[in-house]
C-alpha cells in the first residue's frame, strides 16, 4: 500500500483505530455531559469520577460476585446510576435555581469526595480486567490487525450514543423531557411529575458515565485516577460541540478523537493539547461551540 507523507499505513490506520476507541469514549462522556447540562442546567464535574465507578462496579461484581463482563455491562450502570440519583435528590436537587456555578463547585468536590475514597481503598496502581472470552483475539485485514474488543467498543458506543440521540430528538419522552426543561410549570399542569424526570434524567446521563467505564475496564487498569484524567478532555469535547447539544457531543467525539489519534502520527508533540487548540480556536469564531444554539 502507498505511504503518506513517509507513514506506514499500518501505522497511519493503527493510530486512527487508537482515535476511533478514545473518540468512543469521548462521545459517551460527553453526551452524558450533554444530556445533564442540556436538560437540567447542571455542569456535573463528578462525571469522571462516576466514569471510574463504572469501572470499579464492574470489577467488585466479577471479583467479589463472580458476575461476568456482560451482566455488568448492565448491571454497573443501573448501580452508578441510582447511586447518582441518590445525590441528585439529596444534594443537586438544591442547586436547580442557582448560578451554574453552585453545581460545578459541588460536583468537583463531589469528585474529589468519590476519588478519594476508591483511592484510599485500592491504591492507585490499577486492578486487572479480563477481555470476555468471546471478544478475545482479533481480525486480519490484511493491512492492520483489528482487536475484537476495541472493534466492539466502538460498535456498542455508536448504538447507545444514537439510540440516546433518538431517544431525546424523535420521542415522546425526549419531547417531555424538552419541554420540562424550558417550562417546568406547564408541562406539570398536564400531569407529568416534572422532578421525577429530572431525577431519572440526571440518573441516566451518570448510567452513561458508568456504561463507558465498564466498556474501558478491559482496555485501561481499573483505577481511581481514569475518570480525572480523561474529564478536562472530555469537557473540551462539549464545549466545541456546544454545550447541551446532544448530537454535537456524539460527532465532535468521535471526530476529535480521530484527530487526535492523527495528530499521534504527523506531529506526535502535539497529541495532548490538539483538541485545547481546537477548542480555543472554536470559541473565539462561535463561542456557542459547533452545534450549540446561539443565545
């Protein structure tokens, strides 16, 4: 096959699968940020925190219950997510009517609270996490070598992200969940239970947190530290997608994570901070982000 600019390209697809997986979790993160901020005006900062949560359930089950990788993949969300419920109804609840401030403050140190405590408990070396046997070994496709898992992360992270999108955009639900958000008081009046959809709601966008935790437990070591170091990037992707737009934060996931992984191979130095140029540049041509509305 032909080289590009002198790469390989076994090298050049290898690091455009390593963009499409970090472009996966990407896109789950932030639309979970996405669907909280967009419908609850709440900017979550314990999202990586609940990210690690999700992987550290889904180890304790197969650890300590001996529950296999695709129960948890199930389990570990609804568990995360009724435990993010839990402080949604104790804590956030109280922050609705207040500056967005208020709620990044208590998410950060909700954070802080979360990370702290799985470190004191594990340490921070990181605890393994097996590939399920049926995903194990890989394909051949002649030019590259493609791991079944890695291919199945990406695959399982295109089917939540858009089926969430549909949810939101082209359903009944979505449309309350909408309206809800721009007038709680009316929607109420035809009788739905506007908190209680606020509480789901923020209950499902740390399920996705979770979900993408345990989908990286067998690539990344189950540590306290991967949710905090995966969240400012994570952040950055929602706010060049707009901040609150559902689709925006699937496509600028995705496609900011196959920049960077092409960044990884032209000019290597830039890797790390590509998607903070990106971001800078973004906001000072349409500071709402790419697919935000204007204010």
């Amino acid at each position: 096959m032909f080289e590009l600019l002198g790469i390989p390209p076994q090298v050049l697809l290898g690091q455009l699968l390593i963009g499409l997986i970090n472009g996966s979790f990407y896109a789950v993160l932030s639309l979970g940020l996405a669907v909280i901020f967009g419908l609850l005006n709440i900017i979550n900062f314990a999202h990586g925190a609940q990210y690690m949560m999700g992987a550290f359930v889904a180890w304790m089950l197969l650890s300590y219950g001996g529950i296999g990788y695709w129960p948890a993949l199930f389990l570990a969300p609804v568990i995360v997510g009724v435990i993010g419920i839990a402080l949604e109804r104790v804590l956030i609840a109280r922050l609705y009517k207040l500056d967005h401030l208020y709620g990044l403050l208590l998410t950060f140190g909700l954070a802080l609270i979360i990370q702290g405590l799985f470190r004191n408990y594990y340490g921070v070396s990181g605890l393994p996490y097996q590939i399920p046997s049926a995903l194990q070994g890989g394909q051949n496709l002649g030019f590259m070598f493609l791991p079944n898992y890695r291919g199945w992360v990406i695959v399982a992270s295109v089917i939540v992200c858009f089926g969430t999108w549909f949810m939101i955009e082209k359903t009944r639900l979505g449309a309350n969940l909408r309206a809800a958000t721009e007038n709680p008081e009316l929607v109420g009046a035809f009788g739905v239970n506007v908190p209680r959809m606020i509480t789901l709601t923020y209950g499902f966008g740390v399920a996705l947190a979770a979900f993408a935790g345990v989908l990286a437990a067998p690539i990344y070591s189950v540590n306290p530290n991967m949710g905090a170091d995966l969240i400012i990037v994570v952040f950055a992707v929602v706010v060049i997608g707009g901040m609150g737009s559902i689709m925006g934060s699937i496509l600028t996931g995705f496609g900011l994570g196959v920049i960077e992984g092409l960044t990884r191979v032209f000019y290597p130095e830039g890797s790390a901070v590509v998607i903070f140029v990106i971001m800078a540049i973004v906001l000072m041509i349409k500071p709402e982000g790419l697919f935000g509305k204007s204010a």
